[in-house]
C-alpha cells in the first residue's frame, strides 16, 4: 500500500468516527431531530478527516518514502560498490539511516546519508584513483559546477569552495549530471579497492610522504603556473578581485563577485584538463585540501 493511499484510508477512518460522534452528541446533548443531527455530523466528519488527513500526512507518508527511498538506494551503483568493498563504511552508514528513520525526512534524508557515506570514503581514497578515473571526476565537477552557475551565482560559487550546501544540489544540477557523477563515483571506489594508485605522484595519502622535488614542481611549476595563466584571461580588474578573494572561507553575498569566482574556479579545472592527463591527475591529487 502506497503512501497516498494509507493516508486516505487514515483520513476516512477518522472521517467515519467523527460522523458517528457528532451525530451521537448532536442527538443526544442537543435533542434535536435527525436532520440537525446529521449536520453536525458532516461538520464533524469534516474537522475529524481534516485532522486525520494532516496527521497521516505529516508522519505517514514521509516514513513511507524513507522507507521506499531507502530500499531503492540499495541498487544505487556506489552504494553497491560501498557494501561490497567498504564493509565498515556501508554498516556505518545503515546506523545512521536507523536512527533518522523517525525523523520525517523522506527520501532527503536517504539521499543525504548516502552522499555523506560516499563522501567520506571518496575524501579518503580518491588519491589512488588511477588517471582516467581522476579525469572523468574532474569534468564531472567542472560541468556541475557550471550547471549550478548557470541556476544561481551563489550555488556555484558555494560547491566550487566546498561549503557547506543548503540547496538541493541534484535538483540543481539535473539528472544527467547526477547520474554521471554516481557511476564515476563507483568507478572510482571499486577501483581503488581492487587496485589502487600507489606510485603515481599525490597517490600518498599523507603528503608529508612526498618526496620533496614533486612538492615543489607541483607548488612552483604548476599550481602557479595554472593559476596565472587563467588570470590572465580575466580583465585586470576582474583579476584583482579574484586574487583578493581567492582562498577566502567566507560568505560573499554579491551575485557579481560570486559569478566572477565560479567562472574563475571553472577556468581552473579548464587548464588544468588541457595538462597531459597525468600531470592533469597529479594537480588534482595534490589540490585535494589545498583549494585548488
């Protein structure tokens, strides 16, 4: 039974008992005939299915998306990945999901576990992810990161500095995206568990690890690099701003500036896609937490 469904057959019941009580109560406090009795009645029948309705609709049907959103998640391509490979990580996840189950949240807070599950991991082990993987990722952000551009200045601007999102980001960026971004999220963590990257440069977890000449061709002859190159596309003023503002951890409430910052942090992964796919790789492994 859908949830629509229970919520209707939960409004009419109450419907019927608040039928019956009115016309009970009408007769028999107010000793009128039938016809009057009847009237409160309906008026009854009324305010008890609205009260049954609202209620159902507030605890019925949301459970019952959770429920129905949390069995559909199972055949999701990285949470398959995640409970074949990442035993600890999928259980972990499913304990969430047990103690938010009464919490109203719908098919959200299926969604947003399932993202918080795969994050997690993808923060931990998208360093060994091998090139091809590392690239398909990087124009998957770059694509989303214009597709949220172009829905609100502020949408992008907030993914492209990793804040905290207060949107839908799926809703925004549209189904093609979200379902390139789950599969090449699968990819990568099957990949990394069957075979990890372990000698490309970045592919170290701890980049305290690196050996220091890679540090310092990464920091001198291509973070840089990257970055003046792409500020030399912008208008002189339009350069300063950004230089100003980049690397800023703080709210811009100016759509402008916030639009000048996405197309800026877009042009970044351009450049960066015009590198040889390994060195393209290698900047992206070593920008992670670096805000490149």
């Amino acid at each position: 039974m859908d949830a629509n469904t229970t919520v209707m057959l939960i409004a009419g019941g109450a419907a019927v008992v608040g039928a019956g009580l009115g016309f009970v109560v009408g007769k028999a406090a107010l000793k009128q005939g039938a016809a009057v009795s009847a009237v409160i009645a309906l008026v009854a029948a009324g305010g008890f299915g609205g009260v049954g309705w609202f209620l159902a609709n507030q605890d019925v049907i949301p459970r019952q998306q959770f429920d129905a959103a949390r069995l559909a998640a199972e055949d999701l391509p990285e949470v398959k990945v995640l409970k074949q490979y990442y035993a600890a990580d999928y259980a972990k996840m499913q304990r969430e999901m047990d103690l938010i189950q009464d919490e109203r949240g719908g098919a959200l807070a299926v969604d947003q576990q399932v993202r918080l599950a795969t994050s997690a991991v993808m923060q931990r082990e998208t360093r060994k992810a091998n090139d091809a993987n590392i690239i398909t990722l990087m124009k998957i952000k770059r694509d989303k990161a214009e597709a949220l551009g172009a829905k609100s200045p502020a949408y992008c601007y907030d993914f492209t500095r990793n804040a905290r999102l207060e949107f839908d980001v799926d809703a925004a960026a549209g189904p093609e995206i979200v379902r390139r971004e789950r599969e090449a999220v699968a990819a990568i963590l099957q990949q990394v568990a069957t075979n990890p990257l372990k000698d490309a440069a970045g592919a170290d977890v701890n980049p305290d690890n690196l050996p220091a000449s890679i540090k310092k061709y990464y920091q001198d002859e291509l973070r840089y690099k990257i970055q003046d190159k792409v500020l030399a596309t912008f208008p002189p003023a339009d350069a300063k701003v950004i230089t100003m503002l980049t690397g800023r951890k703080v709210a811009i409430d100016d759509p402008g500036r916030q639009a000048l910052l996405c197309r800026y942090n877009i042009a970044l992964i351009d450049e960066q896609l015009k590198l040889p796919a390994d060195q393209a790789a290698m900047v992206y492994r070593l920008g992670l937490g670096k805000g490149l």
